[in-house]
C-alpha cells in the first residue's frame, strides 16, 4: 500500500502491547527514511485486559494533523476477542486493509475487506514472549506490516525491536516478527 500518509490503528487488550507497537512501528518507519511518523495512544480504561487502542501515522513528508485516527487505511487485531465489543472496522478505508491475529485462513473469515491473518498467539509461545501466563504478540504481529507499507522493510521493523529490547528479549521479539513475516496468511 504506497500512499503519502499511512494511518494504523491499533486493537488490543491492556497489557498486549499495543501502545507499544505503535511506537516500535514509529521508529522502524523513521529508521526506514519516512519524513514523518507519529503513535499515541487511546486513553480510556486502562487496565490489564480492557480493550484499547493505539494509533500510528507513517508519511514520506512531515504530518501535521494531530488528531485520533478516524479512517484508517490499516488495522491491527491483536486479540480477536474484541471484536465482540468493538468494531474494528469503524472508518476503515475501503481499500483498507485488517492484519488479524488467528490461526484462521483468509477464506475462513468473512469480512468485506482485505484481511492477513497471522497467529502471533502461536508465533509468540514459540518464541516464549510470554508474561505472566499470556503471550504478548505486539511485535509479532508487526511482521505483517512490510507485506501493507511499501516503505517500511521487515529488517527495519527488526532493527527497531531491537533498539527496543536489548539481548535475548530482542532478538526473541526480532525473530516473532520474521517468522510472522514469512507467515502471515495473504489474501
């Protein structure tokens, strides 16, 4: 998806780091040579297992509006439970496009947009980013994001992890997004 502005929004449960892969996707974005990148995230309830939300823009010129992100062009699903409480396709672009977190195949899932569906859920407990019982999926589902944005590379996306978390927890993190990338079910 080439356009001058890219904007993401992120759905997730507290605690599934959503707000943070908005801001990994940020620097992978500007690390890549994009002009402008911004995330911020959605304050509402904020407590581990509420549904929240998170933004990301990404520009090859600078960006100046600073408001939430109305009509997204991609969506990101990190926990599909969700989405008996929200609906993730509020102002999605028609050309738009859902990067979903499940095992399910595109076909299996009946959605008038363009869906990617990856298991970070499975990618994440392979790579054993888990805490507390619960597998965090942020930044395998980050993955997906080269196969949407033309400007942006998975080795970006790795670096950016990378910066993120040092020693093994980086390079655990860097590795759930490659095998997401190479993954990551296209429809």
């Amino acid at each position: 998806m080439s356009m001058p502005l890219t904007e993401i929004v992120f759905h997730g449960r507290g605690g599934q780091g959503s707000v943070t892969a908005a801001n990994v996707l940020a620097y992978a974005a500007l690390e890549a040579g994009n002009q402008g990148v911004q995330a911020f995230p959605f304050f509402g309830a904020e407590r581990r297992g509420a549904p929240v939300k998170a933004f990301a823009r990404i520009s090859d010129t600078e960006i100046y509006v600073r408001s939430q992100i109305h009509e997204p062009d991609i969506v990101m699903v990190l926990d599909t439970g969700i989405m008996d409480s929200v609906d993730i396709t509020e102002g999605l672009k028609q050309q738009g496009a859902i990067v979903m977190n499940t095992p399910r195949s595109p076909d299996e899932i009946d959605m008038p947009f363009r869906v990617l569906p990856v298991d970070a859920t499975a990618i994440a407990i392979d790579h054993d980013i888990v805490v507390g019982g619960i597998p965090i999926v942020n930044t395998a589902i980050l993955g997906a994001l080269p196969h949407l944005i033309d400007s942006l590379s998975i080795d970006a996306i790795k670096h950016a992890i990378t910066q993120r978390w040092s020693g093994d927890a980086g390079e655990a993190n860097a590795a759930a997004a490659e095998q997401a990338y190479r993954e990551v079910k296209l429809s």
